[in-house]
C-alpha cells in the first residue's frame, strides 16, 4: 500500500539574507533574529524594520503604521512588489511614503545585530553603507518551501529552490510516482493559495486518474492589501509585447473618480490592456478603493476570453465600484 505524505506550506526563506552575503554578527546569524509575521505580540513595537518589499511588507507596514509604529521598509531592488504594474506600483510606494513609511530601495540588507534588547540592521546602497536602529525586524523578503524533512534524495525526487521539479501535469519530473502542488511545487503559479488550492486539486485528479489535466494559471488575479489595495490580472504591458500581442492600454488616474474621491484616496489608478481587434482584455492594473473586488470580474473576462464590448454592454449596480468597470475599458 502507498504512503502519502504531504508537504503543505512554505516557510521563511532562511539564507535569503545569506545570498547577499549575511555574516555573524555579534555572535547572531542576521536571518536567526528576524520575526515571522505570524508571531503573536503582546504590544506593538515603537519601531518596525521590514526586510523585503513584498506583499508582506507592504501590507503589514500599512497596518503597523496606522497603529502608531515608526515604520521602514528595505528592498534590494530597484522596484518593490514585482509582477505588479510598476507604474502602479509607484504610485503605492508614493501613498506609503506619505503615510510616514520610510521605503528605501536598492538598500541590500547585509546583515542584522542584536544588541541588549535593540537590533541593528546594516545595509549597503549605491551611496554607501547604511545601517538602522529598531525594535523589531520582520522577514518579508521572499519564503521556501519546506521540504527538507521529506529525504526527497532518497527517494529520487529532483528539486530546486522554488520547490520540487514538476511537468504540466505537476508531476515530479525524476519521480513519476510522486505529484507536488502549491508551494512545495516548481510550477509557474503564482505563490498564492487559490493557486494552491487549483494544483492540489490537479495533482489529485491527475494521480487518481492518470495524467490528464494541467492548471489553467490564466488570469489569476493577485492583490496587495494595502491601502487602498493594489490588484492585478493577466499580463502587463512589457509581457504582452514580448508575446508579440497587439494591444491598446486605457490608462487613467481614478485619484478624481467619486469612488476615490468620496474618501479621500489621492493615489489611484487603472490600467487596462485591450488586444487590437479582439477587443479581449489582456490584463488589467487597478490601484484603489475596492480593487480586490473589482479585479475578480477582469479575471473572469480574461479567463472566459470576453471582449471590452462584453464589459460595457453589462448593466451595472450603481453607484457601485464595479460600476467604474464601463469607464475603465
């Protein structure tokens, strides 16, 4: 009889400061005295350090900040929250830099030192190095899936850094006995858990019934929630031309709409990429109030193949956001 056993999470990614040469620090290994976000706290620290410009990051650095926190945010690269619309993206980190949060970029975090009850995070920039004082550090650079207790070696299992080596069909590709999905799986999914959710139910389907199915990753809608959120289905622009498609944009700062203006949301925007001819919705970009509910329906309209026309003709509740949907192709 077979054995199942199951690798089901991820965790934080622990050399992910090693990478960018982490060194012993006053006898502290740097990624040792970083805080995992699921960590229940009695009080919220004064000062707040997050590693990483992720959707972690940013979304628990809006909260943190509201509460009263002094807040930083420290990314590597030179733009933060990748596969999002970078323009958007811009706009966000403008709102979360008027919102009081310190996000530098291009800021490698080398290092991280623990002295009596503060911690010291030392970094390296263009300019120069540049070093922090706070109460706390929390990981939010990027995570791994947790596997090593599975002996995948012994048992022929070829893996990588994202997880185990799969086909189309999540199939080990060194292993035909063995299936993986979410995040202990090597798939072009995004890390998040409907698309965890859609390969479990693959990788099952596929090992009760034999290779016959493949994850549809079409459309997937991700979000950041910040505020206001930040959401993004199908392509971008620069993946959309490297695909060769035709394509308009509809670009527009929504800051002026009723929906954001009623409350106030100076940062808001939309971007949506019509294919020539078609008129399929390609992707779509949306920053601002309600954009994880609205993000849904251009997910559907991409996945389903509907057309900017199919938008418009629907009738929509109103006053509503969705409603913005008719103006926004």
């Amino acid at each position: 009889m077979a054995a199942l056993q199951i690798a089901e999470r991820a965790m934080p990614a622990e050399d992910t400061l090693a990478a960018v040469s982490a060194s012993l620090v006053g006898g502290y290994v740097g990624t040792k005295v970083l805080e995992k976000v699921s960590q229940k706290l009695d009080e919220l620290p004064r000062q707040i350090v997050f590693v990483g410009g992720g959707y972690i990051s940013f979304e628990f650095a809006h909260v943190a900040a509201r509460a009263g926190a002094t807040v930083e945010i420290l990314h590597r690269g030179a733009v933060p929250l990748q596969g999002f619309d970078p323009d958007l993206v811009g706009r966000l980190v403008q709102g979360t830099r008027d919102l009081g949060v310190d996000v530098r970029l291009a800021t490698a975090v080398h290092a991280v030192e623990k002295q009596g009850e503060r911690l010291f995070v030392r970094c390296a920039t263009q300019a120069g190095d540049y070093a922090c004082e706070t109460d706390m550090v929390v990981h939010g650079a990027g995570r791994v899936p947790e596997i090593d207790d599975l002996d995948l070696d012994t048992a022929g299992v070829q893996y990588e850094r994202q997880g185990v080596s799969v086909n189309q069909y999540l199939q080990s590709v060194s292993n035909p006995a063995v299936y993986a999905a979410g995040d202990a799986a090597a798939s072009p999914g995004l890390p998040l858990t409907p698309v965890a959710s859609l390969e479990g139910e693959v990788a099952a389907s596929n090992m009760l019934e034999g290779n016959h199915q493949a994850p549809n990753y079409t459309g997937i809608p991700t979000v950041v929630f910040t505020i206001p959120p930040l959401a993004a289905a199908g392509l971008q622009e620069s993946a959309a031309r490297a695909q060769g498609l035709k394509f308009r944009t509809r670009e527009e700062d929504t800051s002026g709409w009723y929906s954001s203006r009623r409350i106030a949301v100076p940062y808001s925007a939309v971007k949506v990429l019509v294919e020539d001819g078609s008129g399929r919705i390609l992707g779509a970009h949306i920053l601002g109030p309600h954009a994880e509910e609205t993000i849904n329906l251009f997910a559907l309209a991409i996945r389903k193949g509907l057309t900017a026309a199919d938008l418009e003709a629907l009738p929509y509740a109103y006053p509503t956001h969705a409603s913005d949907v008719w103006y926004m192709v």
